[in-house]
C-alpha cells in the first residue's frame, strides 16, 4: 500500500502553496454568492424592514398627534361646556331677576287696585253717609215740623210744650225702632 501511495507522487510544495486558479475561481465564485445574497435576500429583507420601521414611527408619529388632538379637543369641549355652564347660570339668574321684577310689578299693580277699588269703596260709603246724614236731617226737620204743628195747634205753657215734644220725641224713637225691624 504504501508502494501506491509513493506512485501518486504528490509534491507537499503543491500542497502548501494554493492553487491560483482554484483559489480565484472559489473567490469567483463567493463574490458571486454574496451578490446574488445581497441583491436576492439581504436589500429585499433591508427594504422590506426600513419600510416597517417608517410605516411604525408614521403610526406612532399618527397616534401621538391623535392624542394631542383628543387632548386639544377635550380642553376645549371643557372650555366649552364651562362656558355653557356659565351662560345657564347667567340665564337662570336674569330669568329670576325678571320673574322678581314681574312679581313687583304685579304686586304693585295689584296693590294700588286695591287702593284704587279702596278709595271708590270710601267714595261710595261717603255717598251713603252724606245721604244717610241728609236723610236723618229731613227726618229731624220733618219731626220738628210735626212736633211744632201739634205745638202750635195747642197753645200750652212751657211744661206742656215740653210734654208733647217728649212725646213726639218717643212716638219718633217707636217709629224708629219698628223701621229698623
């Protein structure tokens, strides 16, 4: 065995030093293998995540301008709703003011109605008294009229004179109180 291996006769020079046409052949082929990995695989995968990564910080740039814009919003729907708030309070303050004011008017008016129907009410009693009193008065020169045509009919002294004016006087008071039954 031995003997075929010495009839193979390799030189280990040969074997220390490369071979140059293998050697550029192999680097050929490997500058070809990372082109091909670099073109096929490594710019598709590179692409594929730089794209990824904009489409990310876009969606987060996106949610972050979102939240400003809720954030924006809720102050102003705030602002807003105090305002409202606020315009309710003012409203509801006039509104009592007016009803206030309506309440003294009618309280006013009603007031001086009262004073009003009053002052006819004292008129009218005024009435009734001035012609109660004329009436009274009638009556009075009326019973004096009597009471001096029985006088004069009777000449009589003065205690005489007397007795007939009491006497007109009561049968006047009878009268009187038979009228107000």
């Amino acid at each position: 065995m031995l003997r075929f291996l010495a009839d193979l006769e390799i030189p280990i020079a040969d074997k220390l030093i490369p071979n140059v046409w293998a050697f550029l052949a192999q680097l050929i082929a490997f500058i070809v293998m990372v082109i091909i990995v670099i073109k096929f695989a490594y710019k598709p995968v590179h692409n594929y995540i730089v794209k990824r990564e904009e489409y990310e910080r876009k969606h987060l740039d996106d949610i972050s301008k979102n939240q400003q814009q809720t954030e924006n919003d809720k102050k102003a729907s705030q602002e807003i709703l105090a305002k409202a708030n606020q315009e309710a309070i003012s409203l509801v303050t006039a509104a009592k003011k007016e009803a206030e004011e309506e309440k003294k008017k009618a309280l006013s008016a009603l007031n001086e109605e009262m004073l009003r129907k009053r002052a006819e009410q004292e008129e009218i009693l005024k009435r009734d008294h001035d012609k109660m009193l004329a009436s009274a008065k009638d009556e009075i020169v009326e019973i004096a009229m009597t009471a001096s045509k029985a006088i004069l009919e009777k000449n009589v002294d003065n205690e005489d004179n007397r007795k007939i004016v009491y006497d007109v006087i009561k049968s006047l008071g009878e009268k009187d109180g038979n009228d107000r039954k």
